[in-house]
C-alpha cells in the first residue's frame, strides 16, 4: 500500500509502504492534502490555492473538480458498496471524492 508525503514547503510525493518515492505528484503548486481511491489507480489533490483534481498513477490530469474553494479532499465509497465487498463478490465499487471546503462545508461528487 502506497501513502502520500506532503512536505512543509507543499511538494508531494507518492512513497511504498517501505518509504521509496515512487514520483512526484500535482502540477508544480503547494498541496494541501491528497488521498488515494480504494485500488491506488487515481488520487484526489487538493492544492493551497483552493483547486482540486483528479490524477491517475502517473500524474496525469484525469479531471479537474473545483478551481477555488477546497481545503480537503477525499476518496469514499457509498455504503451499499461497503456492505456488498464482505457478503458478495461484487467487482464494481462505486466511489465519490467528499470535498471539505474552506468555509468548514462539504459537498460529493460521484465518480
């Protein structure tokens, strides 16, 4: 299981649960927070600015949620898909990024 870094000076980094950096993430500006969904194929961003995004493994800009406003975010499942992964083998997860925002509100976005 992978983990994010985020430094004091805002530079985040992608490390294996042994402590190796894998890579680099966002887009050059200072992050706030970053969380991983359940299979580690994507994160959720969230910079200092306010702007939040998608990105997959690499880095890649998938999409890009808000431009302003956000202070957190993160990666949660809907609970029917919680109760489904221990009493079937439902393969599909159906997953939503919660975003908290600077004025202490949330709002989610499914994905």
């Amino acid at each position: 299981m992978n983990y994010f870094e985020i430094r004091p000076d805002g530079q985040a980094y992608i490390r294996t649960d042994s402590g190796t950096i894998i890579r680099k993430v966002g887009n050059g500006e200072s992050v706030n927070h970053a969380d991983f969904n359940i299979n580690e194929t994507l994160f959720v961003i969230a910079y200092n600015s306010g702007r939040c995004e998608i990105r997959d493994r690499k880095n890649m800009l998938v999409k890009t949620l808000a431009e302003e406003g956000v202070r957190e975010a993160y990666w949660r499942q809907h609970a029917s898909d919680i109760r489904h992964r221990f009493f079937s083998r439902k393969s599909e997860i159906n997953e939503f990024v919660l975003l908290v925002m600077k004025d202490g509100s949330s709002q989610s976005i499914d994905i």
